[in-house]
C-alpha cells in the first residue's frame, strides 16, 4: 500500500472576509463529511484537520506572511494530529506482514 493511500488530509480554503462565512462552513463541513464518507467506503484512513486550519482566523501565526498559505506551524498541528493514524497503519501493516 502506498503512503498516499493510508491518508487523506483535508483543509478549509483561506478566510474570506467579503464572503458568506458561515455557507463556506457548511459547505466545507459536507465537503468533509462526503470524503470521509468515501474514505471509510475504500478502507481509507481520514484525518479531518479542518478544526486546526479554523484556529488561523484568531491566530494569524498559524498563516504565512502572505495571509494564504499555512505556516510551518499549522503544518506542524496538522502532522501532529496524522502521525498517530500514520504510525498506527504502519504497525498494522507490519504486524499482518509477520
């Protein structure tokens, strides 16, 4: 099994300030729900790290110097929440390989 195979990841779409916020949530929330949805069909892990990207709009370290993209700490927070369903896969994996 490949790595991208183990994992899918999901993020919400930069903070727009002159949109709809609370139809952007929504729609980012059944945006998820569908995926994990068919993640869990395909045997597929999924990590909703949605949650942590939300945390960007009162906490602008979380964002890079251009207001867009994640910063090296969102990455963090977001590897912090994957790693444990990555390693637990891996051992899984090893163990019915034995």
């Amino acid at each position: 099994m490949c790595w991208y195979s183990l994992i899918r990841i999901t993020v919400s779409p930069p903070f727009a300030e002159k949109k709809n916020p609370a139809k952007i949530i929504q729609e980012i929330n059944q945006y998820n729900q569908i995926k994990e949805s068919i993640a869990t069909k395909h045997g597929v892990h999924f990590v909703n790290i949605t949650s942590i990207s939300r945390k960007a709009e009162s906490n602008p370290a979380l964002l890079a110097e251009d207001q867009l993209h994640p910063s090296g700490k969102m990455c963090c927070m977001w590897v912090d929440k994957a790693l444990p369903v990555i390693v637990n896969e891996i051992k899984t994996m090893d163990s019915q390989n034995r």
